[in-house]
C-alpha cells in the first residue's frame, strides 16, 4: 500500500499547484472589457482572421512536413537498426531517397525562392 500512497500523494500535490495557479490568475488577471478586446495584446488586428496566406508558404509547409516525417521515423529506426541489421538501413536509404526526390521536386519547382 506504500507505494500507491506515494502516488496518490504525488497527484493530490499536482492537483493543489494547479488549482493554486488557477486562482493566483483568477485574482490578478484584469477585469472589465478585457474578455471582448481583441487579441494581439490588445491591439487591432491589421487583417481579417480568414485573410489568405500567400501560395508559397504551402509549399514550404509541405518540404517541412517531408523533414518532421523523416524525423518521426528515424528515432524508433535509431532504436531498432541492430536489431535488424543490415535490411533496417537499406530500408531507411530507400525512404530518405523518396523523401531526397520530393525536395529535390521541390527545389526544381522553386519552394525555395523567396523573390
């Protein structure tokens, strides 16, 4: 039973810091017209909330999205190459090789040319 009262007393300690936080900011925070003003600290927006983005920035969006999926899948492959061997690499060449033509596409397309 030690060890689940340890536990228990961990969480009822989490559970009190966050209610404390909680109502530090309920007692400082400013009341008033503060809940209708506009985001920003305060400030006016410049543009509508449904303005567009310029069209270049999807194509940066996807070139990252290519390099945070590498990223997701070489950690648990780090984890497992000794495993497996010498398969685990040749699989990992291929997917960064698929992942090398999409920015290569990308580059060609000129996803990177800020002017």
């Amino acid at each position: 039973m030690a060890p689940w009262a340890a536990v228990l007393s961990l969480l009822s300690l989490l559970l009190a810091g966050v209610l404390s936080v909680y109502l530090v900011a309920r007692l400082i925070a400013p009341s008033g017209t503060a809940e209708v003003a506009p985001f920003l600290s305060g400030a006016r927006p410049h543009e509508h909330a449904l303005s567009r983005f310029h069209v270049r920035w999807y194509a940066v969006t996807l070139v990252f999205l290519a390099f945070d999926m590498e990223m997701v899948f070489m950690y648990p492959w780090a984890l497992v190459v000794a495993e497996v061997g010498a398969v685990a690499v040749v699989e990992m060449f291929i997917f960064l090789g698929l992942l090398m033509v999409g920015v290569i596409y990308a580059w060609r397309e000129g996803a990177f040319r800020w002017v």
